[in-house]
C-alpha cells in the first residue's frame, strides 16, 4: 500500500512496518514533523479520510485536554475545519465553520439515523426493525422511511439534525481517546450545511455525560443483572455486537466492562441502547433504577433563567431585522417556524403566541416550562436554541443588512450564556 511522505519519499522501510505491527493493507502517511517529532496515519481501507490539503493544527490526548476545552478554544477562536475523534473502535468527525458546527459523522451503529429517531420515540421499534429489513446501501435510511409512511421528508431533516447534535454531545462522555483537527474550510460530504450553536451543544454534551453516570452509578449495582435476549443480536455489529456478545447468565456491569475492554461509559450508553432495542434484559431487584425524569430533573430557577435568557436573545436578534422590514413580516415567519418546532416540542411550542417583532411573553413560556416532566432546562435549550439559530441565520443573509456580524459581535456575551 501507499506510503506517502513529502515529495512522495518512502516514509518507512519494510522491517519498520513489522516492527510498528503494520500490515502491508495500512496506508501510511505523514501528517506533520518537527525536528524532535513526526505524526504519521496509519488507515486502513475503508477508514475516515482525512483533508490532506489542510494544516494539521492540534493533536491532543483526551486524557489531559477534555474535548468540551478543545471545542470551546475552536468556538473562541472561530476557527474553520474539521475535527477527528478516535478512540479505540469508536471515530467520530465534526465540521466547524466559524467556530460553530456544521455537520458531524460517526462509525458507530449506535449513532445512526436510525437508532437516533429510535431512542428520541421519533419511531417505533416496530417501525424501526421494518426499515431496517427493507434498507439496501447505498442508499438512504431516511428515504425508506419516508417510502413507507413512517416519517415526512420535513421530520427526516429535523431527525438528521438531531443525529448530528446527538452525535457531538456523545463525545463529552469519552475520558479517552485522540483529537485532531485540521484548520481551514473543510465540506462534508452530503448535501446540506447545518448551523447548531457549538456553545449550546457542549453544555448539554456534559449534562448528557452527568446523566449517563447516574445510570452507570446504578448499573454497577451488584444487585443489578444484565442478561442477553438470545436472537436479537442478528443485526448488530461493532460495539454493540461485541458487547452483547459479551453477556453471560447474570452478567455483573464491571464484568462486562473488563471482558469488552471498554471504558464504563461506552458501555453505559451502548447498554442502554441494547436495552433500547430489546437485545437485553436489565434485573430490577427494588425500585433504585433512575428513571428518565429522575435523570433530567431540573432545577426551577435554572429553568427560569434559562427561559429569560433565551427570549431576551431572540428579542435582540430580532430587533435589527424589524428595523429594515418592520415588524409583521418576521412575526409571521416566526410563526410558522415555532408551528414546525412544535412538532418535536409540543409542550413548549404548540400555540405559542408571538408578539409583535417577534416578541414572546417569557412568563408564558416558563409556566409551560415547569409543567415539562423530564429536563426542563434541556428541553428549553433544545427548543428556544432552534429559533436563536434560525433568527441568526435570517440576521446573516438579510439582503438589508449590510454589516450582520456588528450585531452578533454586540451580543457575543449573551449568545455565550446559552
């Protein structure tokens, strides 16, 4: 295979590949060098592909540089390009523009469009397990849910951005692994270009990581038994399959663990999946399991302040665009955004008055808030951030706005509190 250096040199001999444990299927290239030191990659067919027309700029171990600092230092520094996570079996990719992310990929099953629309109760497992028998690579799972009825082509777009903003919150929960990031103007490879607030995906990236250590915390229970669902791990592959394959009769968690050489909350999450799915049973010996509303309690002033917060940035992102326009024309686009919203959140959004300018009544909404059963602060997050980025998105290519990014940068200070 290729072993590509600079000016097309040979990078290593034949006795070094031995010596590395490379096989003659590894491609080896070189990524960067110093006078003390060299990064090379080393692929195998059908790894990520790395932009090789760009400048490698970080590499770090996660051990001592969390990924939650590595991004909130790109975000600071609006930096453009593309980041790669790796750890063990697991690759993960995030395209940032500007400091915000775009679009993000995973080799994971777990983080499949599928198992996303799944675990977010977007279909069922019934619905789910027929798409699945009928999907044929290359195409799209999404266009086979929407060939058999199961979703709108609306509600797959809604689903794929949940998919890449579930996929970032995921890499908070690794407490190992590798990151490197490439700077400059790196495209993925589909057909849309998303805009989520990077800020917003790290804050509920570690309150996700905070909850799967409450449900880790549980399953390392000794009282509690994990058993397998025999035929159900069929279709399964990867981690999952391998952590299946791993249970016994009354499996404890830490066995479980040190058999798939895993760290605790890779199999915390891939666990809850399986149980998702009904590949495994989980023993209930007394009520101590957490449940969802135990897990995404939130508190009520957080969810107030959440709530105000939130309101005072649309109205702000607003008001330059009712200057130039005047105010109906936004409110009836806010309208039909807030309509489409409420579909995935109905308890917030479904009949929500708008103001005019697009204005909203924040006692309003914070007294629908603290009806919401499970995590209310999350779910305000998840809701209201979608109209922040809609409104900035409108502010970026209004045709009368001549200088958007004066605006942003006035409230970069309350943008950062969400």
């Amino acid at each position: 295979m290729a072993q590509h250096g600079i000016g097309g040199e040979p990078l290593i001999t034949p006795e070094q590949r031995q010596a590395l444990g490379l096989d003659e299927e590894t491609s080896i290239r070189l990524l960067a060098k110093s006078s003390r030191a060299i990064t090379l990659d080393c692929s195998r067919p059908g790894s990520t592909p790395f932009p090789w027309d760009r400048d490698l700029v970080l590499n770090a171990d996660v051990r001592a540089f969390p990924i939650a600092d590595l991004l909130y230092m790109i975000h600071a520094a609006t930096k453009s390009g593309f980041l790669f996570f790796e750890n063990g079996d697991h690759e993960k990719t995030v395209y940032l523009h500007r400091g915000e992310v775009v679009f993000a990929t995973s080799n994971q099953v777990v983080d499949r469009l599928g198992e996303c629309l799944l675990r977010s109760g977007v279909i069922s497992l019934e619905q789910h397990r027929e798409a699945k028998r009928l999907y044929r690579p290359p195409a799209h799972f999404g266009k086979v849910l929407v060939e058999r009825g199961f979703l709108t082509p609306q509600e797959i777009w809604n689903g794929v951005k949940s998919q890449v903003e579930e996929i970032v919150r995921t890499l908070f929960s690794y407490g190992a692994g590798t990151v490197l990031f490439w700077e400059g103007e790196v495209r993925p490879d589909n057909v849309m270009r998303l805009s989520l607030p990077t800020r917003r995906l790290i804050a509920e990236g570690l309150r996700r990581r905070d909850e799967l250590l409450k449900l880790l915390a549980w399953l390392e229970d000794p009282r509690v038994e994990i058993a397998r669902v025999e035929g159900a791990g069929a279709d399964l592959n990867g981690t999952e399959r391998a952590v299946f394959g791993a249970v016994r009769a009354n499996t404890l968690f830490g066995d479980l663990c040190r058999s798939v050489e895993l760290d605790p909350l890779s199999v915390t999450r891939t666990v809850h999946h399986l149980r998702l799915i009904g590949a495994l049973r989980i023993s209930e010996p007394d009520a101590s399991q957490p449940t969802d509303a135990d897990l995404r309690q939130g508190d009520s002033e957080a969810v107030r302040s959440a709530v105000m917060t939130h309101i005072k940035l649309l109205s702000e992102l607003a008001a330059p665009i009712v200057a130039v326009e005047g105010p109906e024309g936004l409110r009836l686009r806010l309208e039909r955004v807030i309509k489409e919203g409420a579909r995935r959140f109905p308890e917030l959004l479904s009949g929500l008055e708008i103001g005019r300018g697009g204005t909203l009544d924040p006692e309003a909404v914070i007294e629908r808030a603290l009806r919401f059963p499970g995590d209310r602060e999350r779910e305000v997050s998840l809701a209201f951030g979608e109209l922040v980025s809609y409104l900035e998105f409108e502010l970026v290519n209004h045709p009368g706005i001549d200088d958007p990014e004066q605006f942003l940068e006035g409230i970069e200070s309350l943008r950062n509190t969400i």
